[in-house]
C-alpha cells in the first residue's frame, strides 16, 4: 500500500526547491518546503514529515546544525534525513553522516536518482 507522505525540503534556492519538488511528486508524496534552516527546524516540529531533505549551504543555520538540532528533538529523532548538498568532497559527506543524516546526495543530481532516494527511504 502507497500512502503519500509529507517531504520536508530545506534548501534556499528556488531552482534547487524546484526539482527536488519534481522528485518528490514524482514519487507520489506531497512536498513542504522551508527556505533556511530556521523554517526547516519550525515545520519539522509542527508537519512531521516522514522525510527531510536537507541542504548544507544555507543562511543562518546550515543544514549539519539543523540535522544535529533534529536528532536531538525526540518528535524528529528518527525522522530520516538526506542531505542535499553542492558539498562534494569525502569529508563534508562524513561530517553529514556523522551529525546524524542517513543518505547523502550530491548537486547535480539526477531527478530518477532522488526518486529512487526518496523511495528507499519511505518504502
């Protein structure tokens, strides 16, 4: 059985938001989307997303101190996290896995690729 999930999408960039939109939909869930780190931690809390999909690079608070601010809040504790991120080097996706997210996908990414993500993650 599918059910259509919420998928919290945190990234600054309109054109980021936008395709990551498009593979949301495209695996049948409803996307929410925060523009910085700040909305990203507001609507975790109150939408509940089954999945969040993360930026790194963005104003205020990045997406490792919003990931590290998640883990620690028991309602989003074990909410999976996908880091979405332009960050391409070994350590950056090391440092993202060790503040708690759970997948790592670099930009530019491949719609079909998020979708398989997206779905891995949700069943």
């Amino acid at each position: 059985m599918n059910t259509m999930s919420k998928v919290l999408i945190a990234d600054d960039s309109a054109t980021q938001v936008a395709l990551i939109q498009s593979a949301v939909s495209g695996a049948g869930h409803i996307a929410i989307v925060a523009t910085n780190g700040d909305d990203a931690l507001r609507l975790a809390a109150s939408e509940k997303p089954a999945l969040i999909l993360l930026d790194v690079v963005m104003p205020n608070v990045d997406g490792f101190q919003v990931c590290r601010k998640l883990r620690k809040q028991p309602e989003t504790a074990n909410t999976p996290i996908v880091l979405v991120t332009s960050k391409t080097q070994e350590t950056d996706r090391f440092w993202g896995l060790r503040q708690g997210a759970n997948d790592y996908v670099m930009k530019p990414f491949e719609t079909r690729a998020l979708v398989e993500i997206i779905r891995k993650h949700l069943g």
